[in-house]
C-alpha cells in the first residue's frame, strides 16, 4: 500500500498546527499537504501522541506503534 501511495504523490509536506505537553505527554496535530501528479493538492489531517522519558520519544511497553 506504502508503494502505491509513494507512486501517485510527487510532494509532501509537514505543517504543524498545534502541540501541547503536559509531564512526559506529548499531543500533537498536523497537516500533511500532498502534491499529486497533476499538480493539484490534498491535505491530511493527522494526530500524534508522544511519550518523553530522559529527553527521548519513548514507546510504552504493550501500545502499538
């Protein structure tokens, strides 16, 4: 699916939106801007949850990645 994808988009592009942190809890939301072939965009909303320990983006033991 990841190849497919790649194959149609030209350009990508990160715009944060807005992050909050709160102890060692990071939320954050974005936009991607996708540039496709025929030269028009989409963009795609998305929302990430970090978590911090010693300064580091940590995974917590039994959550997906």
């Amino acid at each position: 699916m990841v190849t497919a994808t790649s194959a149609v988009i030209n350009r990508t592009r990160v715009r944060r939106r807005e992050m909050a942190a709160e102890g060692d809890s990071v939320f954050a939301r974005f936009n991607y801007v996708l540039t496709l072939p025929d030269g028009s965009t989409t963009t795609v909303r998305a929302l990430a949850y970090y978590h911090l320990a010693d300064g580091r983006i940590v995974v917590k033991p039994g959550s997906s990645r």
